[in-house]
C-alpha cells in the first residue's frame, strides 16, 4: 500500500482569518471603552471608536450591529464575568461575614478603582435618558447580583449570623456602600479620598455587630 499523504494546510487559511476577524473585534471593543468613558453614551460616535480601533467604520458593522449593541457587548466583556466571580454560589461552610469582606475588597480593587468604575457611573448617569441600556444593565448585573447576594443573606440567617431578617428582602442596603464608593470615587475621590473598604467593613459591622478582638 501507498503511505497516506499529509495533508498540509495552506497559507492564508480560515483560522487565520478567524484570528484577525477576532484581533480587529477585541480592538474595536477596547476602543469603545476608552471612548464611552471618555465621551459618554450619547457623544460616542461610531467614527470616534473606528479611528481609535484602526478599522474602517464599515468593519464595526461586521461585528456590532449598532452603538447599543457595541456598549452591550461592552459590558458583557468588562463587568459580567466579574460580576458572576464575586457573587459566586454560597459556601457550603465559613462565615457569611468573611465572604462579604472578601467581596469588598475585590469590588474595590477591582471596580471601585478601575475603569470597570467608570463605566458603572455611565450606566447611572445616562441611563435614564437611554432605558434599554438601564434594562440591559439591570437583567446582565444587577438582578444576578442581588439573587447572589440575597442568598448570601438567607444563608446568614440561616446559620444566625444575621438577626435582622427583613434584609434578605432588601439585599440592596448590603450593596450601597459599595456603590457610594464607586460614586464617591468619580466626583470627589480627587478632592477628598475615601478608604472603601474600611467603610465597608464599618458596613457590615452595623450588619453582623462588632467583629470581637481575638
């Protein structure tokens, strides 16, 4: 028998193409950060975001129907996986108490002080003048958020750890601080710097009572 050729692949392939298809869409997609931070929803334009990425304006309708849907994929990349590491499904052991200080400082490290931050105070400060960017945020973020931690809560009921139990109807008072400092950070962080997680940590001393000296 004849030995089997090897089939050889030639230059120029499709996977090839696939990775610049890809290379060009992550370049558009971190273009329009920087833009939408800078320039806000509305002021953005499409041209702005194509001549940051490199491309031509045409090449963003090949991945990206429209602007909204541009800032939506936007918000997938930047916040969603972040979203769903920090409000991971409940222990099964450990203290409630320790969960949350460990969400703080990752939400401080990694939104408070970033431009994840920036983005967050976009969504609130044009989300009223563009509703589906508010509904989108809400459905992707904020209501996995709160069932996270509204189970976060339920479960510190549960294990006594929490007495009040109407804040398991009410998970956003756990969650206010968190978005103060976001706040805080964008108008007056320059003027008058706040220590995030120490207030957090005031927080849920109000929460769990007074954590006690060793």
């Amino acid at each position: 028998m004849r030995p089997l050729k090897k089939e050889t692949v030639p230059s120029g392939a499709p996977a090839g193409r696939a990775e610049r298809a890809a290379d060009r869409r992550q370049a558009i997609i971190e273009a329009a950060f920087e833009t939408f931070i800078e320039q806000g929803f509305a002021a953005t334009r499409l041209d702005d975001v194509a001549k940051r990425a490199g491309v031509a304006k045409g090449t963003i309708y090949l991945h990206f129907k429209d602007k909204q849907a541009l800032f939506e994929e936007l918000v997938r990349s930047a916040i969603v996986p972040l979203a769903s590491r920090l409000m991971a499904p409940p222990p099964a052991t450990g203290s409630i108490r320790a969960v949350l200080e460990n969400f703080a400082g990752n939400f401080v490290r990694e939104v408070t002080t970033t431009r994840r931050g920036a983005l967050v105070r976009l969504v609130i400060a044009e989300g009223p003048r563009f509703p589906a960017i508010a509904d989108f945020y809400y459905r992707e973020v904020v209501s996995r958020g709160m069932a996270g931690m509204r189970a976060l809560i339920e479960l510190g009921i549960a294990r006594g750890e929490i007495r009040e139990s109407g804040l398991k109807d009410f998970p956003q008072i756990v969650v206010a601080p968190a978005m103060v400092a976001v706040i805080w950070q964008g108008l007056f962080g320059q003027f008058a710097p706040l220590d995030a997680v120490a207030m957090l940590r005031v927080h849920l001393d109000l929460i769990f009572g007074e954590r006690r000296a060793a």
